[in-house]
C-alpha cells in the first residue's frame, strides 16, 4: 500500500515557465515532508522540506506547499530552467524513531529549452 | 566537502554469490540508513544505526542480509546467497537532524 503517492510519472515544461509537481500521503502520522532531485546514475539531493505545522516554505525558485486537510502537497519551481531535468521524489516522515524516508514512486521533470 | 561516499559504484555477481557494500557517511553525521531502489520505484527503506547500534530494520532486509557500523563511522551491508531479485541500486544515507538525509551516489548491484 503506498503511503506516498506522486501520481504524474512525468511532466513536460517550456523553460522559465512555472513546473507544479504534486504529492498525495495517506498516513497521518507523517509530519515531516521533504522533496529530493534525482539525476541518473546519482544519488538523490535533498532540495527541500517542510515541517506540518507550517503550509509553505521557500528556497530560491523552490517552493513547497503543504496541505494538511487534503493530505496533499506540492513543489513549485520557478522559473524553470533546463538543469532541472530530473526526477523528483516526494519523501515524508513520522517524526519519532528511525526518521526512516517514506518515498513516492517519483515524477520525471522534463524542462524544454 | 566530502559527501556521503560509497563502493563500489557497480558491482556485477552470479546468482549464489555473496557481496558488500560499503558507506562512509558525512563525518558529523551519527546516523546513517540503507535503502533500496528499483526501477520505476522510490527509494525503500532497508535499516538505520545510530551511531553503531542497529535499531531498526525493514521486513524487506530477510535473513541473507546483514549490516554493520563496527565504529559508528562507515558501514557495511552485505548479502549471502544473493537472487536476481537482489538487482537493485543499494543507497547509504546519512544526517545529523535525523529527517534530512543525504545520500551517497549508490551502488548498482546486478544478479546474473
């Protein structure tokens, strides 16, 4: 049963234009979520995260978006560039013991020059 | 700055070898995590030291598996009488907060 949903494999995005990259949890003892960059052959990158008790964080271009009564989050990039390129992982984690990473299947971001 | 380091980066064996992987964390990091990733999947989690004290592992980590931190600094994770469903990339990951983990650039095992 996945706990962590990302329900686009992929999605296609004309650069400098806005990419949205969604996620869906089911547990609601996850009260940590986090997104990682994955590029081929690599080991995923921590971009960025959010805490439940906040709704939005920011970093840069990268922001994320927490929804709690819809259990749904999302990551916006903006403007998208060609080296975002990748595959993006939602992660979530229920904030006592091992802190162990419950990841979602991941969404292929293209961004077309 | 060194990040989390880990080896081989590839590894091809027969199907009834044994193998391991080793993972040096970040330095400061005192926890450090195994997962697992196949294709078209995320990363799942396989088992968590803190410091060198195993304390949890995964239903998905069945008895040919095993894993050590001898001196709360690298680890290891080996698999005895590896399967082709052993094919996977094996990521080492590590943090001091617990929740934000890095990763290493993973080792790809293949069982032929």
């Amino acid at each position: 049963d996945q706990q962590v949903k990302q329900n686009s494999p992929s999605l296609s995005v004309q650069e400098g234009r806005i990419s949205i990259l969604n996620c869906d949890y089911t547990n609601s003892m996850f009260d940590y979520f986090l997104w990682y960059k994955k590029y081929p052959a690599e080991g995923p990158t921590f971009l960025i995260s959010i805490s439940s008790i906040k709704d939005k964080n920011e970093d840069g271009r990268f922001t994320v978006f927490l929804n709690k009564s819809a259990k749904h989050l999302s990551l916006h990039i903006v403007p998208s560039q060609p080296g975002d390129s990748a595959v993006y992982f939602c992660a979530a984690v229920s904030g006592a013991g091992s802190y162990q990473l419950t990841f979602g299947k991941g969404t292929k971001l293209s961004v077309i020059p | 700055d060194t990040g989390v380091s880990q080896d081989p980066r590839h590894k091809i064996t027969k199907r009834g070898q044994n193998v391991t992987f080793r993972c040096d964390p970040i330095s400061e990091h005192n926890r450090l995590y195994w997962y697992r990733q196949t294709l078209g999947q995320g990363p799942e989690f396989l088992t968590y030291f803190q410091n060198e004290a195993q304390l949890e592992k995964s239903r998905l980590l069945s008895d040919r598996f095993s894993a050590e931190r001898p001196k709360g600094s690298f680890s290891t994770l080996e698999i005895q009488r590896t399967e082709q469903g052993d094919s996977a990339m094996y990521l080492c990951a590590s943090s001091w907060t617990g929740a934000e983990q890095y990763f290493g650039p993973g080792t790809r095992l293949t069982v032929t």
